[in-house]
C-alpha cells in the first residue's frame, strides 16, 4: 500500500503525460509511490491540473491549488505578514489566522465564518 503523498503540479501533469504515453496507471502509481486511485485523480482533473501549469499565476511547485476567497482580505494579510517579517517578530499559523479574521471582521462585517480564510480550526 502507497503512504500518503503530494505531487507539486509539475509532477502531477508528468504523470498524466506519462500515462497518456502508454505507461499503465499501476506503473505510475509505483513509480511515484502513490496509489492508482491518486493517479486516476490526476486524469480526471486533468484540464485543472494543466490550466494550473500552464498560467503564470502560480508557481508550478504548489502542491495545492487554493486561491484567496477575498482578494482585499488576502492583500491585507500579505502586507501585515511583511511588515511583521520586517520587525523580525516570530510569525505562526495561528497569528495569520487570527490577523485575517481581524482583517475580515473589518472588511466584511461579521460574515468572515461564512468566508474560509483560514483551514485551521480553533481548538
């Protein structure tokens, strides 16, 4: 049984050039260490995977294709994440989650539980 894993774009849409060069999706999936259903994935979202390489919006080392849900919200976080890079101040998840739900609370008004900024769950 393959472990879990995550291939950057880059790698995903080798392994859809591969099979559609005739090598078996078992092949691929061992190949890579992952399992045929991952590769199967890759075929079936394939016009994703390939959109995602083939713009210049990203970087093809990306492993996941999530974008902001707020352009304003992302913006903000990004210039308070300098400017605390800047000071030399220990940055974390947590701080970046709690400073974009800041910048929500302020930009949207009590519908930032509705938005999804951060993938972390309080606990």
């Amino acid at each position: 049984m393959a472990t879990r894993r995550q291939l950057s774009f880059r790698n995903k849409l080798n392994t859809i050039n591969e099979t559609d060069d005739g090598m078996k999706q078992v092949v691929a999936a061992k190949k890579y260490g992952l399992s045929q259903s991952a590769i199967a994935t890759f075929l079936k979202k394939r016009k994703k995977i390939e959109e995602a390489v083939n713009s210049n919006e990203i970087n093809t080392q990306r492993k996941r294709l999530k974008v902001a849900t707020n352009k304003n919200i992302d913006a903000a976080v990004l210039k308070k994440f300098q400017e605390m890079r800047a000071a030399n101040v220990p940055i974390n998840g947590l701080l970046i989650c709690g400073q974009a739900r800041k910048f929500a609370g302020m930009l949207i008004r009590n519908c930032w539980k509705k938005v999804e900024l951060c993938f972390m769950e309080d606990k």
